[in-house]
C-alpha cells in the first residue's frame, strides 16, 4: 500500500510541475537550432535559472511561455526573431512591463557567441 501511495503522490507531483493543458513545450530536435538553444536556456546559458517556461510563474524575470507570439507585437515593425536578439544581447532597451531595468544579465553580449544567440532566438520561436 505504501508503494501505491508514493507512487499517486509522485503522480499528482508531476502533474503540478507540468506545463498547463494545452500549453504543450515543444522538444525540438536536439541537433537543431532550436534544441542546442533549449540545451543552452537550461545548462550553461543560465536562463532557467530566471525565465520560467510555464505561464504565470516568475522566477526573476519574465516567463517565456508564449514569447514567439507576444514577440512580434511588442516593437511596431520589428520581427519577432529581432525582438529576441535584441533582448537577449540588449536586455535594458525593451522592458517588460512589471520588470525592473537592470534584472537581467547585461554581459551575455560578451559570454554569448553569436550561433548561441541564434540558437536561443531559434528555441525561443518554438515557444508558442
């Protein structure tokens, strides 16, 4: 009985920490653009540790759920792909509502190679 016990607890543990119904994370190809980004947002990259990837939870900074599409619209006239650079390399010229100037890492510029951002725009856009 106490197996079956862990094993609902454990159970209804992951339900809770999994992203909503119908907010689907997307797994890109870990070869792919998109998934050197994903593995660059969790590990060396720092940005878990900031950006939650489920709407409505804030660690520091903006959650990312939903940023491919919010990112288009955020500067008139500016693509989306160009918003995300921006932000990442020139965090302090695009503030989120809510978020303070100066929260984010303003030296990635300098830690980031340029295939690195590019692959982080690039797992970012799979973030609908």
């Amino acid at each position: 009985m106490q197996k079956r016990t862990l094993f609902a607890l454990l159970a209804v543990l992951a339900a809770a920490c999994s992203p909503a119904a119908g907010a689907a994370r997307p797994t890109p190809d870990p070869a792919s653009s998109a998934g050197r980004g994903a593995q660059l947002f969790s590990g060396t990259g720092r940005c878990a540790s900031c950006h939650a990837l489920t709407a409505g939870t804030i660690i520091v900074g903006p959650p990312l759920a939903g940023v491919a599409s919010r990112a288009g619209t955020r500067v008139p006239g500016m693509p989306a792909e160009i918003y995300l650079e921006e932000s990442i390399l020139h965090p302090n010229d695009f503030l989120v509502p809510g978020f303070e100037m100066a929260q984010m890492d303003s030296t990635l510029a300098k830690s980031l190679t340029t295939t690195d951002v590019a692959d982080l725009v690039a797992f970012m856009q799979t973030l609908q």
